[in-house]
C-alpha cells in the first residue's frame, strides 16, 4: 500500500510515539462525534476510544481540525480508534456561542489565521479587535484579509482604518473579479504550512479557499438584500492544496466572545498598553484618574474615545471569564498552557 507523505500536512518528526503500533494522524474533518483523520496510512473515518472519552474532563480534550492524534489504525478504511490528542503547538480559541461558560477549540497546530472582513456593510474595525487579539493569544500570526474590494468604493480609506488598529499584521485586499489577487495569499501557505480562514458568515472564506484549490469544491452563495453575505460553510475542514500547503475552513461566526485572551489583547492593543506604563497610577483605570497618559491621548487626538472604549470591554469581558469556576479549573489552566509555552514555535 502507497504510504501518505505525513509531511505535507505538518508534520515534521516532532512527535515520538511511545507505543510503534499506533500511527500518527491529523484530524481534517469533525462532525458530531466523527472524524475524519489523515495517516501514512491514508484517508480513515476515526472515532475517540472509549478510555479517551472516560478521561476526558471537558471539550477541549477532544480532537479538534488541525489535531494531530494518537491512533490506531489497523481497523481498515472506516475504523481508526483516537487513544491521544498530541501537545498543540497553538489553537485559535473563542467563547462557544450561547450561554455556556466554557470553551471551543476552533482549529489547532496552525500558522496563520486569516482574518477576512469584507469591504461593505460586513466591515467592523471593533470585531476585528476581537479577532487579532484572540488569533495573538493563541500562538498564530494574524493577516487581515479584506475581501470584495470591487465592492469598495474608497479602498485607501478602509485600509488606513485597518492599520490604525491592525498593528505589525499584513493587510491583503482580493477580489473575486481579480483572479490574480489570490496569489497574494500563496506566501503565506508554503510546503508544511497551515492557515486557517475565519470571520463573519459570507464573507467569502469559501471563494477564496475555491480559488486556492483550483477547483470549486465548497458551495458559495451571493449577497443578501441587506448587503451581508450567506453563510454556507456548516463544519470545519482542512483541505490539502497541489503545493502542500494547507487551509482549514471555519463557519461564519455571529460572535467571538473572548476567551482567556489576556496576552491577546495586549498585543492587540499595544499602543494603549504603552500609553498605560506612563500614566501616573500603576493601577489606574482609564477612567477619570489624574495624570492619566490613556485619557490624555484621547484628549488630543492620538488616541480615538472608541478604541480606549473598546480596549475596555474585552478586558473586562477577558476579566469576567477568568472568574468562573469553569477557567479555574486545573484541566483549563492547563490547556491554555499548551498554548502559551508554544507561542513562536513552528513544527
């Protein structure tokens, strides 16, 4: 049987497996409990074995797209058993949506986060905030990808409003009535090398990621009636390209609450973190102190009222999250620690 090129999907010799039966794999697909996981082997269905659920305290321990995994892959086409997730070397993480306190593993093990906003009604500085400062935790670098820009009438103008806040990120504009617009996005996705494409619903993460592989294989829609694209993408998935590179696809997310993102908004926000080292309280909250460098940068104008009030409520969203008993726990901290001691590193 043809051996699969582990390589061309990340891997790298980086992990040693303590038991020679057992293969290493990488999670592309998830669904409901089922996986789909690549291996020398190749292609298989796969499924966590039963000590593996037993184990496992919360949902990040289970495998997420991106994973690579520990797993038995004797059991033929349609039957490999995940005995191991393997040490993360970063995750891109978020809030899970609705009314749970917990976390969600959006993708793993990957280099670069595209950040698409489209260039119309989609476009929000403030959700991209959120956006940079949760990919800079996690251990990736950001690229801002601004889509549609056909669509755009005063494109310089949008750009400047990304670079006010989008500090040391590349800004990528692509059009879908530009064919060569995408090869701006080709540096970024080398040999080895995994991006993962988020953002609001229609924004255009699958046309993009058609035009990559050459072929469309993910179903795209147009434009609604109030300017706001389709959402289309209903699952995770990472996709190989001709080069080796490699793309994870996510679905269009109505909101990115924060998650155990201290460092993230940091590095977001380091032009006010820089302000803050010289205000005249080192507790000093922004707010109405005397001798605040924050509050005096707005004063002038360095500094615009929106983005110190933005600044403000991820913090304090970050603050409330870190206070529940679900982050306490010794199982969170330790997976945030994954994270954080692999922020820098590539495998």
């Amino acid at each position: 049987m043809k051996k699969t090129d582990m390589s061309a999907y990340g891997l790298h010799g980086q992990y040693e497996m303590p038991n020679g039966e057992y293969k290493i794999g990488r999670i592309l697909s998830q669904e409901k409990g089922l996986y789909y996981m690549i291996s020398e082997n190749g292609g298989q269905f796969a499924e966590v074995s039963g000590k593996f659920r037993y184990n496992a305290e919360s949902a990040v321990d289970f495998p997420s797209v991106g994973d690579f995994v520990s797993a038995d892959c004797s059991g033929g086409e349609n039957h490999a058993v995940i005995h191991a997730v393997l040490p993360r070397k970063s995750v891109f993480v978020r809030k899970a949506a609705g009314g749970d306190n917990t976390e969600q593993i959006v993708a793993a093990n990957i280099d670069t986060v595209f950040i698409c906003m489209s260039l119309n009604n989609d476009f929000n500085v403030r959700r991209l905030e959120r956006y940079l400062s949760a990919v800079w935790d996690g251990g990736a670098s950001p690229v801002v990808v601004l889509t549609k820009s056909d669509l755009c009438a005063d494109l310089a103008e949008f750009k400047n409003k990304v670079e006010e806040i989008a500090f040391g990120t590349d800004i990528i504009t692509t059009s879908s009535k530009e064919e060569d617009s995408i090869k701006k996005l080709l540096p970024y996705i080398g040999f080895g090398k995994t991006v993962a494409l988020t953002g609001s619903s229609g924004v255009g993460k699958s046309t993009l990621i058609n035009a990559l592989l050459g072929e469309n294989r993910l179903e795209t829609n147009g434009l609604r009636n109030d300017d706001k694209g389709r959402h289309t993408t209903t699952r995770r998935e990472l996709f190989l390209l001709k080069d080796g590179g490699m793309v994870i696809d996510t679905p269009g997310m109505r909101e990115l609450g924060m998650w155990d993102s201290e460092d993230g908004i940091s590095k977001s926000f380091s032009d006010i973190e820089e302000l803050s080292a010289m205000c005249r309280f080192s507790d000093c909250t922004h707010t109405s102190e005397p001798g605040c460098a924050v509050l005096n940068a707005v004063t002038d104008g360095t500094l615009s009222s929106e983005r110190l009030l933005s600044y403000q409520k991820l913090k304090a969203e970050n603050a409330y999250f870190e206070n529940t008993e679900e982050y306490l726990s010794a199982k969170k901290r330790k997976f945030k620690n994954i994270a954080k001691i692999n922020k820098g590193r590539r495998i």
